[in-house]
C-alpha cells in the first residue's frame, strides 16, 4: 500500500483516467460500428467526421497509438467512398 499522500493522489488519479479514457474509447469503438453499419453516403460522412475526431483524440491522449488512429481513419475514409460508388 502507498506510504505517501502524493502516491494516494496518484493513485485516486490514474482511477479516473482510466475510467475516462475507458468510456472514451468504448465510445469510438461502438462509432466506429455504427459508422460501418450505414449504407446512406451522406449520414455516413456525417458519422466519419465525427468518428475521425474521436480518433485523433484519442491518439492525443495516448489511450490508443497514433499509427492505429491514422489505419482506422484510412480504412472508415475508404469505406465511405466506397458507398458513392455503391
């Protein structure tokens, strides 16, 4: 168990962010299905913008790593184009 008031802190704090960052990326994630389960082109572009933000904040915030961000927008932007053909 902690000794110090500052390792007490830390550890009451590191339990909220991981709460945070948690619901945040549970959050993306059923986005990112809702996203993929659209068929209309223009609500799914809607979504992606929405979703593309979600992601970049959390590649900021270090919850996911930045390349994995970048590969999952990559991907949703391809399926979103790929519905203006369809």
């Amino acid at each position: 168990m902690a000794n110090h008031k500052s390792a007490l802190k830390r550890i009451r704090a590191n339990e909220t962010k991981r709460l945070r960052n948690r619901y945040q990326h549970k959050t993306t994630r059923t986005y990112i299905r809702k996203l993929r389960s659209t068929t209309d082109q223009a609500a799914a572009v809607a979504v992606y913008k929405t979703v593309s933000s979600m992601l970049d904040r959390l590649a900021k915030k270090n919850v996911i790593h930045k390349n994995k961000a970048n590969n999952q927008k990559s991907k949703l932007a391809k399926y979103v184009k790929s519905l203006a053909a369809a």
